[in-house]
C-alpha cells in the first residue's frame, strides 16, 4: 500500500495526506457524539501533545530539509530557511490580525480579528482552519519536495527531502488533530449547540487542509526554486501557531505541569518517527 502511495503524483499524495488529517479532526469532533464534556485536563494534555508534535515536525520535517535542498542547489542554507521561516510567521500574524476568529474557550469578548457579528460557531471553526491551513501547505510541500529530491530536480542532497520524512510528516499531525477537532465541538456543545452540529462544525473547520495541501504542492512544483523557502514558510506558520495559541490553550486552565509534559513527550514521537521513517 505504501509503495502505491509512493507512486502517485505528489499533488495527489498531497491532497490524500490531508484529507487524513481531516479525518483525524472528524474523529477528534466526533466525541461531542458520545460526551457532552470531556475532562479539561485530557484536553490539555492532548493539546500540548499537539504543540510538541508541530514544533518537531517543523524542525525535523520541515527547516532540516529546507536547508540542504538549497545548498544542494548552490544557494546558504540559512537563506531560504530565514526568509521562508520569517515569512510564514508574518502570514499568520497577517491572518490573524484580518480575519475574525476566536479560539476555544474564550469569552465572546476575546474574540480576534477584524470586529464582525458572526456568531460565535463561525467564529470558532474560522480559529481552528487558520491553524490548519499552514499544516495543508506543510503536508503538499513535503510531498514535492520528496518528489523532487528523488529525480534529482534542482537538489542533489542524499535524504534532504524523502518520501518516508513525509510520511512521518502526515502521520504526526493526524495525531495532533484529533484534539483540534474537540477543541472545536466540545465549547460548542458546552453552550447548547446540538451533538451534530458540533460535530459537524468540529469537522468543517480542516476541510481546508486537502486542499492546502494540494495547492501547495502544486505551486512548489510549478517553481521549483522555491522549494527550501515553501518548507521554512511552513515551519514558520506552524511554529506561529504553536506560541499564539497551542501553548497557551493548553495552560489556560492552570495545568502547566501536564501541558509541558504532554509537549515533550509530542516533540519525542514526531522526532522519533521522522528518524525512523526518513
């Protein structure tokens, strides 16, 4: 099965990667079916396990072979990896200063962006698919620049790029998705909103990570040159998200202790698969 997956046009490959990470978020917010709460101090753990797993897989996925694809194109490692990563954070602060959203369990009164009337379950599942559109775009890089590294396309570095890191890539944040998805349904259904909506709202909100993912790999194939810089803007959106709201969601309700832990042991398991798969 993975050898058929390994042939497949990257864009595809893409677009796969990301509809798991969509049903990993589906099954995150389909728990809301089962349970009107959940214990807090899970969530806080499962979204710390999350922020470990994107702060690894920006590194280990993404900036690590950013770097040697553009010194095996002639280009300082330290370039792309700057100004891709400088430029992926700034995109998110961009988005998330103009588009409103609020992030789960906020007072309507926390909500960010541009001041609008929408109700607070829009603005609840606009948080979760900003946070999820930089993973899309990680996912589709990942797969191209494997592609690319593997018929020697503008790169002649030995595992700058692989198909396995990319795998390792998809897995990870299908993992940290799942508390996404009941980051969204569980505050909806909390304040009465019914099990299927919650659930459906929970899942609407990574509907943007296929198609994240297939455009981005499409774009970095179409110009390849940008391929070490799409990788760091990746890793920079990804590291963006992590610091604005991963970490502080986790600790917001005093459990520092088990949201650090969960965030270590996240960093542990992308790291080790990476290396395993890579």
């Amino acid at each position: 099965m993975i050898d058929s997956f390994r042939e497949l046009d990257p864009v595809l490959q893409g677009f796969l990667a990301g509809g798991l990470g969509w049903a990993a978020t589906a099954l995150g917010a389909a728990v809301v079916l089962l349970y009107r709460e959940f214990p807090r101090a899970v969530l806080d753990a499962m979204l710390g396990f999350a922020a470990g797993v994107m702060i690894a897989a920006s590194f280990f996925s993404l900036l690590a072979p950013a770097v040697e694809l553009a010194e095996g194109m002639g280009v300082p490692g330290w370039l792309p990896a700057t100004v891709g990563f400088l430029a992926g954070a700034v995109f998110l602060r961009i988005a998330d200063a103009i588009i409103p959203h609020l992030h789960p369990f906020l007072p309507m009164s926390e909500a960010e962006g541009i001041e609008t009337q929408w109700k607070r379950t829009t603005l609840l599942v606009l948080a979760i698919t900003l946070h999820n559109l930089p993973e899309g775009i990680a996912l589709g890089v990942a797969f191209a620049a494997a592609h690319a590294a593997a018929l020697g396309a503008g790169a002649d570095v030995v595992g700058a790029a692989t198909f396995g890191g990319a795998v390792a890539l998809t897995i990870g944040l299908a993992l940290q998705n799942f508390p996404e998805g009941m980051a969204v349904s569980m505050p909806l259904r909390q304040v009465g909103v019914s099990r299927f909506k919650s659930f459906w709202y929970g899942q609407l909100s990574a509907v943007v990570e296929p198609l994240g993912a297939a455009l981005g790999a499409a774009a970095v194939l179409l110009i390849q040159p940008l391929l070490p810089y799409a990788l760091a803007f990746a890793a920079g959106a990804m590291i963006y998200v992590v610091v604005e709201e991963l970490i502080p969601g986790a600790q917001r309700s005093g459990r520092a202790d088990l949201a650090t832990t969960g965030t270590i042991m996240g960093f542990v398991v992308m790291m080790a698969m990476d290396i395993m798969l890579a």
